[in-house]
C-alpha cells in the first residue's frame, strides 16, 4: 500500500464516511482509519438503540454519494409530521411537511445502517483506502503536509488530515485542539419499544421539568422513546425489570403513545455540550463531533455534522480541480467561516430550550406556551424554522442540494 495520500480522515462514521465517499468522486487519493467495523446487517434484526432523524438536506447528501437507496433498502421509517408541547403549560407547535409541499420532515435511520451503507461506496471506490481496525498514535506537520503513526506501526503522510473521529477526537487531542466540555447535568434513557399502535407518521416531543420525552417512529409498530432525566432518575429507571419499566413509562408518557406491548431494549448516556476552540490548524480540520457536541433534543447532531462534510467538500474539491494546495491553514479557515457561526447558534439555540423548560416560575412557563402557540399559529414562522430544520433554507452546500461542487 501507498502510504501518501491526499487527504486521510480517521473516523469511518456517518460523518467521515460521507465526506469520504464525496471526496472520493474525485482523482484524490484517500484513506479512512476507523477503529472497528460495523456489524453486518440482518433484516431480522431487533433496531439498535443508536438512531438518526435525517433530514432532507442530509438525504440528499446521501443520495449524492450513492448510499441512499442502500439505506432504504435496509430500514428506514419517514415521518411527515413533528408535534412539539409543553407540558406544564399546554402550547404547543405542529410541524407537517405538506405546510412546505414536501412529502415528509424525514426518516428515522438506525446509525449503523447509515454507516453500513455509506462504507459499501466507500469500499467500492479504488482511491480510498479502508484501514480497520487502525487508530492514531501521533501526528507530526511537515514541510509538505502531515504525517501520522498509527497503532500497527504504519506511517502515513498527506496534504490534509481530517478528524472525523468523534467526541473523544484523538485527532483533536494530538493537534493540541482545546476544546470547551461541559455536563448538561442530565442523562438520556433510549428504549425500544412495540407498540400497540401501528407505524406511525409523526415524531413528538414534550417538554416537563424533568427533561424531555419523545417518541420516534420505527418501521412497524415500534418505536425509539427518549427520555430525558437526572443521572441518579436514569439509573433507577434502567435497573428496573421489563414489567416495571413498563408500568413507568405507561404512567409518565403522554395517552398519545397509545399502549406498550413489550419493551425490547434500552440503554443511557451522558449529555455534553461541547465546542473546540477552532475547528482548524494547518493541514488538520475537525468536523462533526470532533469539533461540536449538542443536546440531541431537537435531532439535529448528525445533520449539523454532515453539513460540515458537506462546507469542506465545497473547499477541497474545487481547489483540487485547479491543481491548487487545499491544506493551508488560509484555505482551512474558509471552512472554519462556513461552519462556526452556525454551529455556535444551533449550540445556543438547544441551551435556550434546555433551560427554558426546566422547573420555571408561571410567567415564564406562560410565556414559553404562548411562543409554541405563536410559532403554530404563524404559518411563516413556523414553516421558515421547519425549512430550517430540515435542511432546505440558507447558504447550502453542493451535497445539501444533491450534488458535487465540480
């Protein structure tokens, strides 16, 4: 194997695989380090508890790199419509796609279907070279790109490096990347359920005092709750047996889940807001997780990560066609301009919503329903945070509109 490459990207996920399956479009030669492989895919398979609402934008991104149909193909589950309310105070805001002629907000995605789909471009593609299981041991610049020792002893070299590897970014790390980490003081409990419900085309959020609940349509009658909550509630909660659990999801739910026949799964994390202090250094650029982390409850994370694979191939392949360097620290923080702003205010606008809705004196539990009775009632409003949302509104990249820059 070449051991210099155009561009290396360590970290195979959704976001790094993306970028790689665009990037390898072009004459760039390319390898992904990733530190394991997805289990392979079964039909018969129970849904894993780690899923994506994709929006629009990020399917069509999909659809451009040739992994979208791969993805249909496996399991996906649309939604045309998203009801988010309050419930202290009863406001509440419906979102539906037809409000924007469009035939749905999205798809529910297991992660590692996306992942298993984008990796099959990836791996078909003769430029790119899939090292797994590889990881980074140190990165060092040189008079003419970087260079990297990985954990099997392997040098590596390239005009740029990409750290698409994650909240615990080593890339970030051994660039000396600081990065700005604080706790929400609040853990997510995922289950899989079956519902007594069928399938369902809506996707709901409420809000109460202790956290979100939502629910996320699964093909068939299951569904992905999400249930916000205290460390010490969400360990409590995952101890009980099926039955229990069971019981306490019935009583706290709204009547609107309908009835739960079994719980198939569950599982909790931590939530971290997180900002690194710049998204580039010369010949090394973070994208998704590595350089952001959000509260999940609005389901834009991956689709904020995926934007910034797509700004970066807006960058990169252009430069490449004209022969020109793509990895200076004056082209990188074209992408750095791109992507921060936005990111910053999608950071911002999640911390407004997280501490809106905690325990609030009754003005302000009054004056958050009136904002979602507002935002229902004023079609403009809503539909311009709906576009938004899912990807259609602003300064799009190439692949947000379905295709490659060149």
């Amino acid at each position: 194997m070449n051991n210099k490459f155009d561009v290396i990207v360590v970290g195979g996920g959704m976001v790094g695989a993306t970028l790689a399956a665009a990037l390898g479009r072009s004459k760039l030669s390319i390898a992904v380090i990733e530190a394991s492989e997805p289990l392979p895919f079964q039909p018969d398979q129970p849904y894993d508890l780690r899923v994506s609402a994709v929006s629009i934008g990020s399917q069509r991104m999909f659809e451009a790199v040739g992994a979208w149909q791969a993805m249909l193909d496996k399991r996906a589950c649309p939604y045309r419509r998203m009801l988010v309310w309050d419930g202290e105070g009863g406001g509440e805001t419906l979102f539906d796609s037809g409000d924007i002629y469009q035939p749905v907000l999205g798809n529910i995605i297991e992660n590692r279907i996306i992942q298993l789909s984008l990796l099959e471009v990836v791996k078909g593609m003769d430029n790119i070279h899939w090292l797994c299981p590889e990881s980074v041991e140190s990165i060092a610049e040189t008079s003419s790109g970087i260079s990297l020792e990985l954990a099997s002893g392997k040098t590596l070299s390239a005009k740029l490096l990409v750290g698409a590897d994650g909240a615990n970014s080593a890339v970030r790390r051994l660039s000396d990347i600081a990065v700005d980490k604080q706790p929400y003081h609040q853990h997510a409990l995922v289950a899989t359920i079956e519902t007594e419900l069928p399938q369902q085309d809506i996707t709901w959020q409420r809000f109460v005092p202790s956290g979100p609940q939502a629910f996320l349509p699964l093909k068939g009658n299951r569904a992905s709750m999400v249930w916000y909550n205290s460390e010490d509630e969400v360990k409590r909660l995952k101890a009980l047996d099926n039955e229990t659990f069971r019981q306490e999801m019935l009583a706290t739910f709204p009547e609107r889940l309908g009835g739960i026949n079994s719980i198939i799964e569950r599982g909790s994390f931590p939530l971290i807001k997180s900002h690194a202090e710049t998204y580039v250094k010369n010949r090394v650029v973070l994208i998704g997780d590595a350089s952001h982390t959000i509260h999940p409850l609005a389901g834009q994370g991956v689709n904020l990560g995926l934007m910034d694979a797509a700004a970066l191939v807006d960058i990169v392949l252009p430069l490449q066609a004209a022969g020109k360097d793509f990895g200076t620290l004056k082209v990188l923080r074209k992408y750095q301009r791109a992507r921060r702003g936005y990111n910053t205010l999608m950071i911002s606008a999640m911390d407004v919503f997280h501490h809106a809705f905690k325990e609030r004196p009754l003005p302000v539990r009054l004056l958050r329903s009136a904002a979602l009775d507002f935002a229902d009632k004023v079609g403009p409003v809503r539909n311009l945070a709906m576009k938004y949302a899912m990807g259609l509104a602003g300064d799009l990249p190439s692949l947000a509109r379905g295709k490659l820059p060149v």
